[in-house]
C-alpha cells in the first residue's frame, strides 16, 4: 500500500504554513483554489464525466535585491479513482489519489557579473516555462517549451523543463541577447485516446500504411488498427548529445518589438519508428472478413515503437500595433531530421518488411499572423491565421487554420460573454477538406477574486483535418474559481 499521496498533501501543508509565516516577512504569496467539471454530449467517450479540482501556490521571495527564488506549485486530483483490485479500497490514496506538482522552480540573479550603464548579465536556473513567441497560444517559432494538453481545450499551458537561461541586455535595453540550454527533452502531455480516435490507423501517431506489396486479385485485404496499449515511447535518453538548446536577440524598432531566434529541439509529438504486424488468413463471412468475397487477409497491428524526431528551428517574430488595432507574426523555418518507418508483417509464408517515410528532411515553414482590436463599445476582436497544427510534422502536409474570439464584458466587468470560433482548411489529399470549431464561455465574478464560468464546446471535421481528433470534446463544462 502506498501513503505517497497523503505525504504530498501534507508536504502541501506544512509548506503552505512555511510559506504563510515568512510572507509577513515580505514574501509575495498568491494562489487558486478550482474545481471544474466537463460532460460529454455527443460522444461522451473522452469526457463522459471528468472532475478536476486544483489548489496553487505562487511564491516569490527575495533573499537580496538581485536575486529572487520563484516556485508554482500545485495539488490536483481528477476523477479520483485507481481502484483496480478489492484490496485497494482501504487504501484512501488509492481511492482519492492526489498529484503533487512543481510547475514552476527557479532561482533568479539579476546583474550577474556584469552590472553597468553598458551591459547587464541575468540568469535564471531551474524548472521553468520559457514562454518564446508572439502568437496567442501556437508558438511554432518555440520548440523548447513541452505542451501541456492535460485538458486538450488549453492551448496556452506549458510543461516547466530544467533549464538554465542567459540574458545580456546591452545600454538602456537597445538590445538584448538570450541564451537558453536544457540537459533532457521533456515530453509534452498529450490526450492519447483523442490521437488514435474512433479510427486509429489515421491518428498522427500512425504512419501511412501501403499495403500494396501483400495485395493480390484473389484476395481481400483488413488491416486492424493498434490500441493504446500497442504504442511504446522511445524517449530521448539524458546525455549530451540529446541536449536541447536556443538562442534570440530582441530590439525595438519603429515602436515593434522584433527577435530572431534558434531552437535545436525535439518535435512534441512522437512518429512512428518501426511498426510490427500479422497476417492472419481467414475465410469469408469469418470474424472481421466480408461475406462472399475472396479469401481474406486480417493484417493485425501488434507493436508500434514511437520516436521523437529531431528539428532545428529558426525563428521570427514581431509585435507591435498599427493605429489602434495590435498585431504580431511569428514565422519558423523548420529543419527536420528525417525518420523512417520499418513496417514488418510476420505470416504463415514468412515475413515481408517495407519502409515508409515518416517524417521528411525538407525544410518547411510554419506561420502565425495575429490582429487584435476593441471595438468602441467594449467588443474585443481577436484573429489569428496558423499555418501549420503541431501535429503536422512536413511541409506538403500542412493545413490553414483561422481562429477568431469575441469578448464582451458588462456589469463593471464582472460579467464576460466569450465566442471562439476555429476552421480549418486542408488541401494537401487533393481536395478541400474542412473543420470548425465553437467554445461559447459565460463567466460571472460574483464577488473579487471569485468566478463562476461555464461553457460548451464542440468540434466537426472531415477525415483527415486535425480538428476532427477533437470531437470527442463535444462537452459542456462548469468551474468554480477563487484568486488569492
């Protein structure tokens, strides 16, 4: 039996206590208490019931004018249950297992070395969010960062990586030059049971199977595709040369603010590396073959080995506003490293192996363009166009995506109304294939610090869009909030 859960929690309160005493000392504390709830509507499969309910400390302190320590810490629980086995039910960690998280830890130098009219060196060391690019929510340009899908629906979260990261500012901020090494590749969090879907072989974790070398005339072909339990992640071992490392320089020009950037990385969603399979012959009308049709080959996905592919990234960005309306544009040449995948199907007559490429090594580039406006009367617009879905690893496979959100608030801003509305566009099968996606969001602060939001979402697409992995979230959701 395992207390782990319960010594997170306490661990949570002691440091709380901690915490509390030295913030009359001058500690800044802050935090969130949450609880939200999501219910499937139309498929039900992914949220049919899903409770989350979160408490999160943000601590800042200052043991000297040029150093602060910062760390975002979190408890959650969500949908409560590991019960496997009758034995588990005594065991309340079990039963209501609680996650202890370190979101964020690390420790600030402002002024290292170097600290004059001229240039200023500041680092900052340990478990951190980098936060690179312009765009609101899709960063192509900022491999560096892991996603953090835990709930698919948040596009901004990020997983903190180890990391140690320069910043040289030189004169009165005219230009400033970061640097930024990290010793692991951190793999992002990814809705897996949205990825494969009802059809897993067109899930991105899936390669393009050709099937061509076992057809035959006199036979019918079945492929079945994998579940999640046939899908092993080969993640990058910690050593040198599985580093991962960038660099930009930031300047301000003509009221923008302008960087050009470097990544040397990992894509955030692995691709398939080597595939093997069965061949199983069976006759017709039997499990799985059509009735009255020629005798049938039943090709079963066994194994699936997955591998993160390795791309430089190089980026630009800008930010600023024309007249009253903001805009940006992030801009990413991607560099892959080509990966191939080894299809093998074992049989009764032998064993045949062919290789697919899983990922090309053509350079290709990903693009966001942003505009922001409030209209007068308090309407506020905003409207990105995305070339390119992270899921989408080559050049001639890329989609266009428009995402547009309108804002209103009213009652001294306590009470917003928020739309967004996302379509996608692919015309890379040799046709127009679409996609749309609607979040309606009504939130009201009853009292400072507190609100009460609730929404509906849903998403339809043909085959082959990416949107269409999430209609499964076709959901409404409910959340409580309080700010401390």
């Amino acid at each position: 039996m395992t207390h782990a859960p319960r010594w997170a929690a306490l661990s949570a309160f002691g440091l709380l206590a901690v915490a509390s005493l030295q913030a009359r000392a001058g500690m800044e504390l802050n935090g969130v208490v949450a609880t939200e709830n999501y219910i499937g509507v139309r498929h039900g499969d992914f949220y049919n019931f899903r409770n989350a309910n979160w408490f999160q400390l943000r601590i800042k302190a200052n043991p000297a004018e040029e150093v602060a320590a910062i760390a975002n810490l979190e408890l959650r629980n969500t949908n409560f249950t590991d019960v496997r086995l009758v034995d588990d039910l005594w065991d309340r960690g079990t039963v209501e297992p609680v996650s202890w998280r370190v979101n964020e830890a690390y420790v600030d130098y402002y002024g290292f070395l170097l600290d004059n009219d001229w240039v200023k060196l500041d680092l900052r060391a340990g478990k951190q969010v980098l936060g690179w690019g312009e765009a609101d929510g899709f960063n192509p340009t900022n491999p560096l960062d892991a996603l953090d899908l835990e709930n698919p629906l948040e596009f901004k979260a990020r997983v903190g990586n180890v990391g140690l990261k320069a910043a040289l500012t030189l004169g009165d901020e005219w230009v400033t030059l970061e640097g930024v090494v990290a010793p692991r590749y951190l793999p992002s969090v990814l809705p897996v049971d949205l990825f494969l879907g009802e059809d897993p072989l067109q899930s991105p974790l899936m390669p393009a199977f050709d099937l061509s070398a076992l057809e035959d005339p006199n036979l019918s072909l079945v492929l079945l595709p994998p579940g999640a339990e046939q899908l092993r992640t080969l993640t990058p071992a910690t050593q040198v040369d599985n580093l991962l490392g960038g660099a930009r320089v930031r300047w301000t020009l003509w009221d923008f603010e302008w960087t050009v950037s470097y990544a040397h990385a990992r894509e955030p969603v692995p691709s398939p590396r080597a595939v093997a399979g069965t061949a199983t012959f069976r006759n017709p009308g039997d499990e799985g073959c059509p009735a009255g049709g020629p005798t049938c080959v039943v090709v079963a996905v066994d194994d699936v080995e997955l591998a993160y592919p390795k791309i430089d990234v190089v980026g630009f960005n800008l930010r600023g506003a024309l007249g009253d309306v903001g805009v940006w544009a992030e801009v990413a040449l991607i560099l892959p490293e080509g990966e191939e995948t080894r299809i093998t199907v074992a049989s009764a007559l032998g064993s045949r192996t062919q290789t697919l490429t899983a990922v090309e090594d053509e350079p290709y580039t990903k693009w966001v363009l942003g505009a922001e406006y409030t209209i007068p009367g308090g309407y506020y617009l905003n409207l990105q166009w995305i070339h390119g879905f992270f899921v989408e690893m080559t050049g001639h496979r890329l989609h266009d995506y428009l995402f547009v959100s309108f804002r209103k608030a009213v009652l001294n801003d306590r009470l917003r109304f928020e739309l967004n509305l996302g379509g996608e566009l692919d015309t890379t099968q040799g046709r127009d294939g679409l996609a749309g996606l609607l979040n309606a969001l009504i939130s009201y602060k009853p009292f400072d610090g507190s609100e009460v939001a609730i929404g509906y979402l849903m998403a339809r697409g043909e085959d082959g869009t990416s949107l269409q992995l999430f209609e499964a979230l076709d959901q409404l959701f409910l959340r409580f909030r309080a700010d401390f």
